[in-house]
C-alpha cells in the first residue's frame, strides 16, 4: 500500500497549496465567494459537475447499482437532470441577478422580508450537507489507513476545511477543477472498464445476475419520482448549486458550461450503477451495498491505480463537502447574522477587504461545527432526507414561483416557506423520515398556500418589479472593481 498512501499524501498536499494559492488571489467579497464572476466554460464545467457528484453519487451510486442493477443509476441521474434544468431554463437569469444567495434573490423579488426566515431553511440543509459529505471522509479512510472513524472524519474534514477557510471559491474552485480530473481518470477511465473485464464482460453479468438487474426501472416507479422530486428541483434551488452559478463570468456560459456539466453526470450516473452490477457479480453477498466500492477497490486493482481510485473517491467527497461548507457559511454570514444586526441592504454589499476576514471566519467557525456534528452523527441517510425535504418543500415554491409568476408576494412566499416547512416536519414524524410521502404532500401544501396568499394579499410594488426584471435583463451595474474573466 506504501505507493496508494503516496498517491494519497500528495493529493491532499496539494489541495492544501491550492488554498494557499488562493489565499493570495481573494482579495475581496466576490473575489472569496463567488470567484469574482469570472470563470469560463470549461473551468465552470469542471467545477459545477465536482460539486453536484459527490461522496454519495459515487460511493452511493456503486451501492445502488449494487442493490438494484442498472436501475441504480436513478438517483444520480435524477441529479443530472435536475442540473440540466437549471442550466437549460434558469440559470442565464440566476447570473445575472449578481447576489451572492438564494435569500438575496428572494428579497430582491419580494421586495423584503424573506432573507432571514429562508436562510435559516437554507442553512439548515447545506448544514447537513456538509455533515453528511464530511461522515463519507470516514469510510475512504477506513479503506486507505484502517483507521477510527473519528480520526477519519477530523482528518478529512480539516483539509476541506483548512483550504477552503484559507482562499474561499476561488480555492475550492481550483481544486474541484482537479478533482473533476481524478474522478474522470479514476472512476470512468479506469475503474468502470477494470471492474467489468473482472466480472467477465456484460455476457457473464447478465447470465450469473437475474434479469430484474438490467430493467431500467427494476427500482421502482415511485422511488424514481421520489428522487426527482428530492434531488432534481433539489438543484434547481440549492445554496450550494446557485453559488457555483454567479461564478460565471456571462449568461452562455452559465448555460452552455452548466449543460456539459449535467451530460457528464448522466454518463457517471451510468458508470455508478454498471460498476455496482458487476461489484454484485464478484461479491455477491457483501454485508451492506455501500461497502461495494471500497471493496471492489481494495481486492481487485493493482497498487498505484488503487490509490488513484480511492483518491477520485476522496475527491468526490471533498467537492460536495467544500462547495457545501461555503454555502453554509455564506448564508449564515449574509442571510442571518449580518441581516440580524441590520448591516446589509438587499441586492448588493461592499467589496471591502475586512469582509474576507469576515467570511473566513464563518467558515472556520461552520467547518469546527460541521466536524463536530459528522463526529456525533451516525445515520447519514435521514440527515440528508430531513435536509433535502426541507429544501425543496420549504423553498422551491417561492424561488420558482418568483421567477416564473408576477402575481407571487412577499406574504405568500412567506407563507410558503412556514407551511412547507411545518408540513414536511410533522409529515417526517407521522410517516417516518425515510417515506415519499412527506415531501410530495409538503410541496404540494406550500404551493397552495403561495397561490391563495398571494391572489389575496396587496401585488408586490411595481417599483419593486420593475428593479427585480431590470437586474433579470442585466442592467445592474457590476460588481465594481472586478477584474478581466477568466477564460479557461
């Protein structure tokens, strides 16, 4: 294993440089949360498509194919799908928006009123997030060093944290740039191929499996729905996914860079559950599906390519964990604390150089919190299930129906908000967490109470639409002081 640890050390050793690197590059507000606004295509692409396949796309997704077949690729399919709309239908008008959160947008539709109740929604999911990316840490590292969960978690987490503390985006950006290169390499271009010549082609795979493993809905019409509802408007709305989109540096970028990015993710949704039906074939009888890919890695490729693998793993995870790490920190920072104490008006902020020390620290003080929590936390499912019900019953109806209805108000996207939220709780706790039925009748309630409140209440202020289409066309003026883009 002495060469897979050397794999491993430099790339952890160069994550870290990366934070350095940008350390000396965010020297302002957009500059440290949002890149400055200025990535290209490709960089975005990269960028976009590390964030949205992480530890449980890829750990996850070799597990369902595992379980189901070929049908287990749903789950992230559903995400690739979900990052195609945004791409396709939303995104162009998200850039142009130029805020820094969902909850600005919300303020700057409604004219007020929703940042602070929304963003709480918001953090509590990229809280989770972050959580349950960072509990992944545990199972990588149990494979590479055998050692506890505990010291994989903080060893894990402090490198995500440490880089990503230390440059903001621009960081986090740089290195899911070469993160998205080693899962290319290490899950596509070797492990995918290497697993099926080992299981003996896809004529032994299918006569030593039955044939429920090659339906393509072999895992259930309503688990499919479930995950479209959970995971692709879950895209559509996320802090997290939102904040790698005002990183572009135009409107085609956003949506040509964003479409590449959700194409790669059905290809990887597909590798995922290929690599898992073979996974099947060799160890038939694992004591749990996720264990299927580190297990596939450990006995069946040869050293040095191990290593590779289980860093496109790491990398996985780190990208999820770090893009949801800033998330969580952007919108505790902007959305509530300095909202609370009266200090930012909607729809902008300054540039000055105090405000990088200051987002610096929310995510040290959100990461030693998050480390915590991925320490004390053991079912890593319902933690993401109670985050991703929130998210969408609570907010995907006042986010699109600001963007897609005049009529919508500030008092019924509030309203949304609250019976969304409470809906989808109580649901959890009659239906139980992991049931479809929490987040279907939870965002069915929010959109009939945004609809009833909104055609009841006063229409939002023509002056206030009149500003919110004007920062929709782009006439905004832009963030000052920023640089030429960058073109990679």
């Amino acid at each position: 294993m002495a060469v897979d640890y050397a794999v491993i050390v430099a790339y952890l050793a160069g994550m870290l440089a990366m934070g350095w690197w940008g350390m000396r590059r965010a020297k302002s507000k957009s500059e440290f949360l949002v890149a400055g606004r200025r990535l290209g295509p490709w960089m975005y692409s990269g960028t976009m498509a590390a964030i949205v396949l992480g530890g449980a796309s890829t750990i996850g997704g070799v597990g369902l194919g595992y379980q189901y077949g070929l049908s287990g690729a749903w789950m992230v399919l559903t995400i690739g799908l979900g990052l195609l709309a945004l791409s396709v239908f939303f995104s162009a008008r998200i850039a142009r928006l130029k805020v820094y959160t969902v909850s600005e947008m919300l303020d700057l539709r409604y004219g007020g009123r929703a940042a602070v109740i929304s963003g709480v929604v918001m953090w509590a999911y990229t809280l989770m997030l972050a959580v349950t990316s960072t509990i992944a840490y545990a199972t990588i590292f149990d494979v590479l060093f055998d050692v506890d969960r505990t010291v994989a978690i903080v060893l894990g987490g402090t490198v995500v944290v440490a880089y990503s503390t230390l440059g903001g985006m621009w960081s986090i950006t740089v290195t899911d740039m070469v993160q998205f290169v080693v899962k290319t390499i290490g899950v596509l271009l070797l492990l995918l191929p290497i697993a099926v010549v080992k299981a003996g082609g896809f004529g032994a795979m299918k006569a030593k499996l039955p044939t429920e493993y090659f339906d393509p809905l072999g895992i259930g019409g309503e688990t499919i729905f479930t995950y479209v509802l959970i995971y692709t408007f879950g895209m559509l709305i996320g802090q997290d996914i939102w904040q790698r989109v005002f990183t572009a540096r135009s409107d085609r970028t956003a949506r040509w860079g964003g479409t590449v990015a959700g194409t790669y993710c059905l290809v990887y949704a597909v590798a995922g559950a290929v690599i898992g039906t073979a996974a099947k074939v060799m160890y038939p009888r694992l004591p749990s599906a996720d264990a299927a890919f580190a297990t596939i890695v450990k006995d069946e490729l040869p050293v040095g390519v191990r290593g590779l693998v289980l860093a496109a793993a790491l990398a996985a995870v780190m990208s999820t964990s770090s893009g949801a790490l800033i998330a969580c920190a952007t919108v505790a920072n902007h959305d509530i604390w300095s909202r609370l104490r009266g200090a930012v008006v909607a729809g902008g902020g300054g540039e000055a150089r105090d405000e990088v020390k200051g987002n610096r620290a929310f995510i040290l003080i959100v990461g030693v919190a998050v480390i915590a929590i991925a320490i004390a936390l053991n079912d890593v499912v319902q933690a993401l299930t109670v985050a991703y019900n929130l998210l969408v019953a609570g907010l995907l109806v006042p986010i699109l129906g600001g963007l897609l209805w005049r009529r919508g108000t500030a008092p019924g996207a509030l309203a949304a908000v609250a019976v969304g939220g409470v809906a989808v709780t109580g649901l959890m706790a009659g239906y139980g967490i992991l049931a479809n039925e929490p987040v279907s009748y939870g965002l069915l309630a929010s959109l009939a109470v945004y609809v009833v409140v909104s055609l009841a209440t006063k229409p939002t202020d023509p002056a206030v639409l009149t500003a919110w289409r004007e920062r929709l066309a782009g006439r905004e003026a832009e963030d000052p002081a920023t640089p030429d883009p960058v073109t990679v």
